[in-house]
C-alpha cells in the first residue's frame, strides 16, 4: 500500500497545481435600466390575483395568460409551448412555457429564465414571483422604443416564464429537449427568489459538470458590485456530494444536464429583518440590476458559448476538474494492491474461502431482494414515479410518509433477513482463518464496485474512498471497540452525504434516506447508481457483521452446505 501511494502523491500536486484564478467578464459602462418599483408591481399583482400557481390548476393556467399578455404590452412576441407531464403528486397535468425572443445581431441566444408556478398558498416552497417579475422588467428594457431606435443586443436575448419549476423543473427540461433556441446559446441564468437575504449561486448540475468558470466569476461580481457581498457558493463538501451524485433541485441542473453553461442566481432566506416588505422590494432592484449587468456583460464577450467543465469553486479560484477526478481514481490503486496481495496469500494459506463467498452472496442476494421491494412498492403507489426529475421537497413522500406502505416493506424486509440469518447466523466462535476469509471476500466486493465506480463516475469515488483504507485496517484490532470505530469510519462517506441533503433541504436524516429512495423510483438517479449502492452495502453488511463480532461462515461452514430454505422448498413443492 505504501508502495502504491506513489502514484497518489502526484496527482495530489496536480490538483493544487490546477487551482487557479478565475477571471470576470468586463461590465458595460452603460447602467442597469431596472427599475425596483415596478418590479415590485409586478410581484404584488401575480401574487394577489393568482396566490395559488400550482400547475395544471386554473390559477396556473390564469397566470399564464397574466404573464403572456404583460410581456406582449411591452411590444415583445411570445411564443406557448403547451405539453403534459406526469408529476409527483399531481399526476398528468397540463403545463406552458411562454417564450419571448429579442433579435440580435447574432442567432446565438442568451437565455434568461424564471419559473411562473408555485406549490400552492400553503406551501412557501417554489413560490417566484419575483423571478417572473424580473423577467419582465428586464424584457422592458430590451422592448421596442416610442422614441429612438430600438435596442439591438449583439446577441438574440431570449426569455422564458417555465411551468413544473416548483415540482423538478419540469419547464426547463422541457426546453432544453424541444426549443432550437436552446441549441444555440451560450449561457443561461436562471431566477429564483430574488426576495431578501444573502444571494446565492446555485452551479450543480443533473450530470457531473460546473458551468463555466468565467460565467460564474462574472455573475459573482456583477452581484458584489450592486450589493456588496458576494453571493453564497455551495461549500467545497457540497459541491463533491452534488458531483458525485449529480443532483441539482434548481432549474440549472436541467440547463447543465443538457449542455448549456447555467447558473441560478437567487437569495437565502434571511428572518432577521426590520421591514421585509421593504428590504425584499430592494433586493429584488438590487439583484436585477446585477442580472442586466450580467447579460450585458455576456453579450459583448468574444467567442463562443461558454463550456460545462467540471470544477470545484474556492470563491475567486477554481480547481480543475480533470486532476481531481485524476487524483480520486489513482487513490484506489493502493487499496487494490493491498486486497489482490491479501488475496494471493490467502490462497497459498488454504483460507475457507468457498464458505465466505457463499454468506457474501446471500448477503448480496438480500439486498437484491430490498431493491426488488422497492420496485414493487413504486408499482403499489408506496414510492412516486413519474418524470425523472428531482422531487420538491414538500413531496407527499417526505410530507406525508406513506407509513403503512413503508411498514409492510420493512416486514418483508425482516422476514428475508429472518430466513437468511438461519444459514449466517454463527454456531460457534468463528476460526481466525474463517473471519479473514469472510474480510477478504467482503473488501474484494467493496475494491469491485470501487474500480467500476472509478470508470463510470470518478467522482462518485469521494463515498465509498473512507471505506476502503478504513476497513482494511480491521484484521489488526483485536478491540471489539476499536473495529466498530473503524466500521463506522468507513461508513463516513455516504453519512456525510445524506446529512449534507438533509441541512440543504431542511430535512431529517430519515426524511432525507425516504427522499433519495424516491428520487430512484421516478428514475432521476439512474439504475446503475442503486445496484452500485445496494452492491456496496450487501459488502459492509458482511464486514460489519465481522466488526461486531457477529459473523459466521454460510451454514457453519459446512462442505457441501446442506440445502437452504428456497431449495427445500422448491424441492417441497415438486
């Protein structure tokens, strides 16, 4: 192992080597023509006539056509994309988006973008008046003119009012896949709750990619300028989790997913306030002057559109992505020198390995049967389907926990283990030879899935790395509580990342394990990513048990193992 952490050490270098200062588009000498108060008309007018946006209902569909005919009184065409989706706890509804486009010199688009819907007046989550008021401020300053010519950007601005943004962002996929104006731009800022509080960019992405480093830097200055601070980046922790499982509950993630370098800009809610009415009618004029100035910056920059690269973002500095991935893949080069040498020299001692393979092969093929639970359970309704996109977090299923569901699950689940512990359960104090046989087979497991991981989804590496040198370690602790302290280390990288779902979405660590389980079932993380994870936990069941003292070879390793309950009672039934 030691040995092998000389092909670490540099690539560690590298990936200091590649942090590197981030530079910022100029801003335009001409200043942002937003206007807070009218802004704030905007959003008290969709707020009092339509409180209640969720999409599919009359309110959304009113909202609509509020918004439709608001932009065409500026003098801007518009465009309605009408579809149907399958959502999460609203089932097939009927949603628009509304798209205006200001010609430019140039067929390559700047897109801005807001969703129009909420979850409805009980439900604060989603709501984005000020979003949409935004959006048609800023479209007034690009509108034909009484007197003078009209404004001419070098690039075509196009403006999209999305419906679903409150329910996965459905609008924003929808846009992305369908509309030819996607195709062509070369960057997308997202608005969502310019309302008071510190701003905040949102960079994750559905799949591992950042936007542009340059978009970012500039839309942070810009921000800075007109307010002072500079806007909220994910920390370091978060951004690895949101890049090794690609998750984004904003509307970027959807842009990013897709190609297109995308961020959102929007505010952390901030209860400490004097005058909220007044404070969040300033940020709002304070956060639309910042976007306007970013657009203008965006349409005079030379070149093409801008790249989706995967960076990790230290305020003004980034690293690259490459070194980091580089450096994550040659970290299990160590571990797998030392379990294929752990390997070989179990085979020249004689290890029982045959009776190890079999209990990690029914521990496997337990977790085979808690993943088929689940399928079933999304068939029954227990689990949401629907189109894959992130689930809000005011989900029934986080809400409302379907308990009579998840109980009946949980049942099953303790009656397969009931009838698997018969063939695992220890029947003697298990022989040295037989416990490292069973930690062997078990980190084989575990080196597997790290290795395919390390092919498919190199970032990914940063859950299951802890587990790797932490359990290696367990054959030279003799302390029952020292091994479970190692066991537990080892469990460090997929705690840390629940827990860091959890605080982002102001939920439970079971509320959150429910949600991510959901977020399966309607197809957002892929297969791979659940049969991976449920590979990795049928290994640390079996090192686990190891940890705990509570392991035993399959059927006390007896040669050949006698017929277990499925083969009796397929012989039974014959």
């Amino acid at each position: 192992m030691r040995v092998g952490f000389v092909v670490v050490v540099p690539a560690l270098i590298a990936v200091l080597f590649s942090i590197s200062q981030t530079g910022a588009l100029p801003r335009e000498p001409l200043e942002p023509l937003f206007q807070a108060e009218s802004a704030a008309t905007f959003v008290e007018t969709l707020s009092a006539q339509f409180p209640s946006r969720v999409p599919g209902s009359d309110g959304a569909s009113d909202a609509a056509l509020w918004y439709r005919e608001t932009i065409a009184a500026l003098g801007l065409p518009t465009e309605e994309d009408v579809w149907t989706e399958n959502l999460p706890d609203l089932g097939r509804v009927e949603l628009r988006n509304i798209v205006a486009v200001v010609a430019g010199r140039s067929d390559e688009t700047i897109v801005l973008v807001a969703h129009r819907d909420n979850a409805g007046t009980e439900e604060p989550w989603g709501e984005n008046a000020t979003g949409t008021a935004a959006l048609i401020e800023l479209g007034r300053g690009f509108a034909p003119q009484e007197i003078g010519p009209d404004p001419l950007p070098q690039h075509t601005l196009v403006i999209v009012s999305t419906d679903g943004g409150a329910y996965g962002g459905a609008g924003a996929a929808r846009f992305v896949e369908t509309s030819p104006l996607a195709r062509d731009a070369i960057a997308v800022v997202v608005l969502d709750d310019l309302g008071r509080g510190r701003p905040r960019l949102a960079i994750a992405g559905d799949r591992a990619v950042t936007p542009a480093r340059a978009l970012v830097r500039t839309a942070a200055t810009r921000v800075t300028e007109e307010l002072g601070v500079e806007p909220e980046l994910p920390s370091i922790p978060s951004q690895l989790v949101a890049l090794g499982l690609p998750y984004a509950l904003d509307a970027q993630g959807r842009f990013l997913a897709g190609g297109l370098s995308a961020i959102t800009l929007g505010t952390e809610s901030d209860a400490r306030v004097d005058d909220p009415a007044a404070l969040a009618e300033q940020r709002l004029g304070q956060l639309g002057r910042a976007t306007e100035a970013l657009v203008s910056s965006l349409d005079t920059s030379v070149g093409g559109a801008f790249r989706t690269p995967d960076s990790v973002f230290f305020a003004d500095r980034a690293a690259s992505g490459w070194a980091l991935r580089l450096a994550l893949v040659l970290s299990v080069v160590p571990f797998a020198l030392g379990v294929v040498d752990l390997i070989v020299r179990g085979r020249r001692r004689g290890l029982p390995f045959a009776a190890a393979l079999r209990a990690q092969r029914a521990r496997v093929g337990y977790w085979a049967f808690a993943g088929l639970l689940v399928w079933l359970g999304a068939l029954a309704g227990v689990f949401p389907t629907g189109a894959p996109l992130p689930l809000p977090p005011h989900s029934s299923l986080v809400t409302d926990r379907p308990l009579v569901g998840i109980l009946v699950i949980a049942v099953a689940l303790g009656a397969g283990w009931l009838t698997l512990r018969e063939r695992l359960r220890p029947t003697a104090a298990p022989a040295p030879d037989e416990r490292l046989a069973g930690l062997v087979v078990g980190l084989g497991l575990v080196g597997c899935v790290a290795v395919v991981i390390a092919f498919v989804q190199p970032y990914a590496l940063v859950f299951v790395l802890p587990s790797l040198y932490a359990w290696l370690w367990l054959p030279l602790e003799r302390r029952t509580a020292s091994r479970v302290a190692l066991f537990g280390l080892g469990l460090l990288g997929p705690i840390m990342a629940l827990a860091l779902l959890a605080s982002e979405l102001d939920m439970s660590l079971l509320d959150a394990a429910i949600y991510v389980v959901g977020l399966v079932t309607v197809g957002y993380l892929s297969p791979g990513t659940a049969i991976l994870s449920l590979a990795w936990a049928a290994a640390s069941a079996q090192i686990g048990a190891l940890a705990l003292g509570r392991y035993g070879p399959y059927a006390g390793g007896a040669e050949p193992p006698p017929p277990g309950p499925l083969r009796r009672a397929m012989r039974r039934s014959r």
